[in-house]
C-alpha cells in the first residue's frame, strides 16, 4: 500500500513538490527537503523513460513518497509508471465515472482490475517488493469533470481526486490561475470539496505560493502541491539577480 494512502487514511494533509525535469538530482533534491511525495511530471514535463526509473529511485532515497503523473488515461502508461516504482500515478482528464474506472482498473491487480504482473520494480519497491498496488489520484481538470464530479468519486479505488486549477480555469472560460480564484472557479471547486466529503476521497490540488497553500489547507484539501522545481528555479535565480544588480547600483 502507498504510505500516502496509510498517512490520508490518518488523516494527514500530506505536502509535494513537483518535478517537471529529467533530472534525478532535482527529485532527490526535493525529497530531502521533507516533502510527503514529489511527482514525476511525464504529461507536460520533460521527465523521459530514461530518467523515470533513477528518479523514482532518487524520490524514494530521500524519503518521499514518488508519484507519477502519467501523460494519458492510458493502461500502459500506468502499469510502466507503477512497474517502475511509482507508489501512486496521478491521471490527467478524468472527465467522468467511465475515465475513472478505466484508471482505476490500470492501476489494480485482477480480480480488481486489468494490470498485468510485471513486477520489474513493484509499486513501493523502495519498501518492499511484494505485488504492491499504487495510490490512483484522478485529476477534476474540466467542466465536464465538475458536472460528473459525484459519479467520479463514486468509483471504488479512486484513492484522491485532484484538482488541475489552471486547466479547470480555462475550461469554465476564466484564465488560468493556480490556486483557487472567486467566482465560477471557486464555486467548480467547492463542488469539488464537498463530493470528495461525501465520498470519503482525498481532495488534491495544485497551488503557485505559500497563502494559496494556507487557504486550501484551511478549505479542505489534504494532498497539495506546494512548489514546482522549474518555479523553484525561476523565483530563487530572479531574485539572486535582483540582490546582486541592487548592491552593485548601490556600490557604484
């Protein structure tokens, strides 16, 4: 079992990063740092089949839970993540019950489900080899996903539904933002929320800075991405620069 899912069923809020590049050392980077989990970005990163695998190890050196986000609701996808070691995969576009079965399924062993045994490194290899099954945190990231949001929770084996607060914001035609923003946005969320209670599921999301992190602590959400290492990168580099510029101006 993944220990996200030992420490959600405690009811922990548990606290990542995510890792858009193919490089072990920013993962393992990461996981020092004392996240929960850190997530391996295969849908709009660059993190290649090359790299998964010495990531995957990296993350789980460093004592956080690894997670992939796979590029598709696709079975083969999710049965390599987690056969590489993944302890969970995050699902992109699950839009309604049906997208969510069909994840769920990839990610469990028959009679529960349709993956294959292919135990090269089990799910949580970094903690055991037996055939473990991986946490399955679908991704609400659409209109269609709020208005199905009930059906999706409904299915057995979605582990946390998490949300993808940019795309949910430009498919309800707003821009997109990370965090939660009033209005039509805040009311898909909420509707989120209050399914994911109903359903006894962990709501997930994605947040930008340290205050939108507060507030959807305060809101609820107990799986929460806190930074990502290229906006990591980009903060601390502008802001090294602005000191430096500064003290030279200053000297001059």
């Amino acid at each position: 079992m993944s220990t996200l899912i030992t420490a959600w069923s405690e009811g922990a809020t548990t606290l990542g990063s995510w890792t858009t590049l193919n490089t072990p050392v920013v993962a393992e980077s990461l996981a020092l740092v004392g996240h929960d989990y850190v997530c391996l970005d295969q849908q709009h990163g660059i993190v290649n089949d090359e790299s998964l695998v010495a990531s995957l190890i990296a993350v789980a050196a460093g004592g956080a839970t690894p997670l992939v986000r796979v590029a598709a609701n696709e079975p083969s996808l999710i049965s390599k993540a987690l056969d590489s070691g993944a302890e969970g995969v995050i699902v992109p576009l699950v839009n309604d019950g049906s997208d969510a079965e069909r994840a769920v399924r990839s990610c469990r062993y028959p009679p529960r489900g349709d993956r294959s045994i292919g135990p090269i490194r089990t799910a949580g290899s970094g903690r055991t080899r037996a055939f473990a099954e991986g946490a399955c945190v679908v991704m609400a990231e659409s209109a269609s996903a709020v208005d199905n949001i009930d059906d999706i929770c409904s299915v057995p084996g979605v582990d946390a539904v998490y949300v993808g607060p940019a795309d949910l914001a430009a498919g309800l035609g707003v821009p997109p933002a990370l965090g939660v923003v009033p209005g039509v946005h805040a009311e898909a969320i909420a509707k989120i929320l209050d399914a994911c209670a109903r359903h006894d599921t962990v709501p997930g999301i994605h947040c930008g800075t340290t205050q939108q992190v507060i507030e959807c602590a305060e809101m609820g959400f107990r799986m929460i991405t806190i930074s990502t290492d290229t906006q990591l990168l980009s903060t601390a580099a502008a802001g090294r620069f602005g000191e430096v510029r500064s003290a030279m101006a200053s000297n001059s």
